[in-house]
C-alpha cells in the first residue's frame, strides 16, 4: 500500500511497516477483535519508513529537484559501472547528465536510509502512448534486502496514479536477479532476443 490515504491492517507482532507520526496529519484507530485497522492521512511527499530483510529500516518517497546531489553521491560510488545495458555511465559527466535528465522528464522514486540515497527508480514516459519505461538501480552494500522489490512496488503505484496503461523495461539474458524481481512484481515477457528481454507491467490488469 502506498498511498497518501489509505488503511493499514495491524496484527499483534506481526507488523513490518511503521509510520512516523509526524509526516501524519489524521489518524483513526479502530479495534477489530484484536487486529487494529489504521487510518492515516500522509503529508504531502511524506517518506513511508519500510523494515528491510536484515531488520533494518528506510524510506521511499517520491524524489525533488533538491534530492539531486544526493542521487549523483550514489552514482558517483555505485558500482558496477555501468551494471546493465550502458547504465548508469562510467563517466561522471555523463552520468551527471543522465541523472539530470530523469529529473527533468522522469518520475522518480528514492529509497533513503539517513541522509544517503541507496535506491533510485524512474520512470520515464513514452511519447508513442499512455506507457513510460521503467529504470532502477540499488546501491551495491544494501542489495538483496528487498529494497529494489519495494521501490519498484512504488513505482507501479505511482503509474497508476498517474492513469498510465502499462510500465514496461528491458532487462539482460543473464541478470537473473532483476528478472526474479520483476516477475513477483508482476512484469512480463513481450519480447525477447539473444540478448535482452522487454517487460511489462499492464496496469489494468492489476487492479486493486
């Protein structure tokens, strides 16, 4: 769930997403036999804090023009560079030009933990319809906790807030990792060669 509004079902120990109550702006608490439905009302742009596979926890939040350098500070240290098809580059000034153009065209989500950005997705639209192509890179000391399987659940929620078709993406043959990943979320395969496959996410078919 990841909404500005919405409802959050809580079982006694059971619980693995806690809300910071000052990004809140109403709460309504009800008791269910024992399980407690929460309302909330989110700040605008508010990070959901999320626990991690280690225990760990971070924020998502949609990304501003003032979280630019700290999207460049996770570049300039990510490695492999470049990890998939050319991305992110190798050279500082074209990844600082890459970076700058998902601002400017893109909507992108960050992963946070503190003051450092560990997670990045964007998703960048496509002029031949109602779809934008979807890109996401996890910081090489925080991978494998499942931070790039809730950024990516974000992103999806927030294409279908902004009434989009379908999110697609091309991932390499051999990056069984991120192909395992887009398959829990849902993504899948329209096109495939020797060496890339493209997948996608339609919308309408995943409905709430």
């Amino acid at each position: 769930m990841y909404s500005m509004n919405g409802f959050l079902l809580i079982e006694p120990y059971l619980g693995s997403y806690s809300l910071n109550f000052n990004e809140i702006q109403h709460v309504l608490l009800f008791n269910l036999e024992g399980k407690y439905l929460v309302y909330f009302s989110m700040k605008p742009n508010s990070p959901i804090t999320i626990i991690d596979k280690s225990g760990s926890p971070f924020g998502i939040k949609m990304g501003s023009p003032e979280d630019f350098p700290f999207v460049l500070e996770m570049y300039c240290t990510f490695s492999p560079k470049p990890a998939s098809q050319g991305l992110p580059p190798e050279d500082p000034e074209t990844c600082h030009n890459w970076v700058n153009e998902l601002f400017e065209i893109g909507e992108n989500v960050l992963a946070w933990r503190g003051d450092s950005v560990i997670g990045h997705a964007a998703l960048v639209p496509d002029m031949k319809g109602k779809s934008c192509e979807f890109v996401i890179f996890v910081d090489q000391n925080v991978r494998c906790l499942g931070i790039g399987t809730e950024l990516t659940r974000f992103a999806l929620e927030k294409s279908r807030q902004l009434g989009l078709d379908s999110v697609w993406l091309t991932v390499n043959v051999s990056n069984f990792i991120a192909i395992k990943l887009y398959t829990k979320c849902g993504f899948e395969y329209c096109d495939r060669d020797r060496y890339e496959r493209t997948m996608r996410f339609r919308l309408r078919e995943h409905t709430h």
